[in-house]
C-alpha cells in the first residue's frame, strides 16, 4: 500500500536539488568506473605480457 507524503513545497524543492545532485554524483561515478576498467585492462594485458616473457626465459647467474 501506497502512502502518500504531506511535503512542503521547499521541502519538495530541497528533495527534487537532493535528488539532481545524486544525479550528477552517480554520473560522475559511472565515468571514474569505466575509467579505472579501462585502466584495470590495460595493466592486466601489461601482466600477461611480462608473465609470458617470464614463461619463456632462462634466468642466468
């Protein structure tokens, strides 16, 4: 069941600019993700290729 809330008119403002900033927060969030992926991809393949080149040479002493 459904209530529904008795809000005043600033406090639907503050909620609605509440609300705005989230957005823009979960925005910014979203593009530091996909950045940190892309960075997280790119030292992965980084780990590959040196465990490969460890894989494949004789250490001398």
């Amino acid at each position: 069941m459904m209530h529904l809330l008795n809000l005043s008119g600033d406090e639907m403002e503050a909620l609605v600019e509440h609300r705005e900033k989230l957005d823009v927060e979960l925005e910014r969030l979203r593009e530091n993700w996909m950045e940190l992926e892309a960075e997280i991809e790119g030292t992965e393949r980084a780990l590959n290729i040196i465990d490969k080149i460890i894989g494949k040479t004789e250490v001398c002493y």
